[in-house]
C-alpha cells in the first residue's frame, strides 16, 4: 500500500472537516433558533473531532502531529475543498453546504468501512453513526426550506447555486488515487461522484429545488493547494492563539 498516497488521502479528508467545523461553529450564539444554535455548535464538534481522527491516522503513518497540521501550516499547504472554506453566509447557505457535505460523508463512508487499510476501516466504522446524524437533521431542514415560503425557496435556490458546484471539489481526483483504489483502500473519487449525484439529487428535486446541471471539475483546484482568499482569512481566525502563543502548554 502506497503510505505517500494515504496520507495524501486522510490530510484532504481531516481539513475538510476542519475548516467545516470551524465555519459550522461561527454560528454559535447566532443561528435562528436557539435549538439550532445547539445542534450546530454539536456539529461544529463533531466535524473537528472527525478532522483529529484522520490527522491522528495520517501521523500514526509518519506525517505530522494533529496540532500542527491544524494551526501551524499555512492555507497553500492546506488540501480541503473550496466549499468548505467559503463564509458561513445566510442560513440557507450553510444548510445547503451541510447538505451537501453530508451526503457526500454518507457516500464516503460507505467505501471506507470495507477499505483494506483496517485503521482507516475501523476509523470509518465509529465516524459513521455521527455522520447519519448529520444526514438526517440536514435533510429535513432541505425539506423543510425548499419550498416553504416563496422566500425560503429563493433563498435555498440561490444558496444551490452557490454551493453545488463547489461542492464537486469534494470528489477532486487525488494525485495518487489510482494506486489508493487498486489496494482497496476506497472506491476512488469518481465513484464517490456518481452515488453522491444519486443521493442527493432526488431529494432536492422532492424538496421543490432544480439542482444545477452537474460541472464535474467545478470547485477543484483545493486538493492542490489552490484556495479562494476565505480559506486565509478563516485560519487567521483559526489559528491566531496558536500562533500567537506557539510554544504555550496548556
């Protein structure tokens, strides 16, 4: 098994979660309904401490420690997608992107739990109920919004817009991922690609919401180290106490 390739694999995987979480949690103390306001502080949680876990099993393989991977690099070196490092925009916005996030984890997850590589499989097996959590609470607030109210609708239409074809970036094709899917360590991105269309297209058409025509390498560029000016100035946030106090113990 290619060690160069996994890891490759894990780092895209872990800042996904990362950045999400982080622009998941700029909603605490400002989402439109104090339950919300919970649930996504819950899942802010959840997706950073799914981030640590592939940043652990990426070190376990060689590469650097979690903390440093996190708060010490800079956006250049960072491989998450563009539609996780945008701004957390209006709550149409970020229901939308979480959606689709979730769906594309539904998707992925269901590969890793098989993989070859039994860390990452085992890894994948504790991640997964979480994450049909996540599922499940994304996609009843899409039927709840597509076609409530004609503002509703025109705001979820515009955040589709606005989010869909970012989020073919979480399906970027790895540098490496040939050799990652001849060693039956996943499915490989193309895959991914095709269930992920399957899933969430039927629930949008049901939910009153034309997703756009699908642009396969619409979003890429962030599993090369190609980033929107967003992605600096959420880990100037991000990363401002670590930086500041670099060798602090806490």
């Amino acid at each position: 098994m290619a060690s160069d390739a996994l890891k490759e694999l894990l780092l895209a995987m872990a800042d996904d979660e990362l950045l999400l979480g982080h622009r998941d949690g700029e909603w605490t103390g400002h989402a439109p309904i104090i339950e919300e306001d919970i649930a996504f502080s819950n899942l802010a949680q959840d997706e950073i401490g799914h981030a640590l876990l592939w940043y652990q099993l990426r070190h376990n393989l060689g590469g650097e420690d979690p903390d440093h991977l996190a708060f010490l690099r800079g956006p250049e070196a960072f491989r998450c997608c563009h539609l996780v490092e945008q701004p957390k925009g209006d709550w149409a916005f970020t229901i939308v992107r979480q959606f689709l996030f979730d769906a594309a984890e539904q998707v992925r997850l269901e590969s890793l739990v098989r993989s070859s590589y039994t860390p990452l499989a085992e890894a994948a097996g504790k991640v997964r109920p979480e994450e049909s959590y996540h599922w499940m609470h994304l996609h009843s607030w899409v039927e709840r919004l597509g076609d409530a109210t004609a503002e509703s609708h025109r705001r979820m239409t515009a955040a589709l817009a606005s989010a869909f074809p970012l989020a073919f970036g979480l399906f970027e094709p790895l540098a490496a991922e040939e050799q990652l899917v001849r060693d039956g360590v996943f499915a490989g991105n193309a895959a991914l690609l095709a269930q992920w269309l399957d899933l969430v297209v039927p629930v949008l058409t049901q939910s009153g919401l034309q997703p756009p025509a699908p642009q396969p390498q619409s979003g890429y560029g962030g599993r090369r180290g190609q980033h929107t000016p967003a992605l600096a100035q959420a880990l100037a946030d991000l990363q401002v106490v670590r930086r500041l106090i670099p060798q602090a113990a806490w």
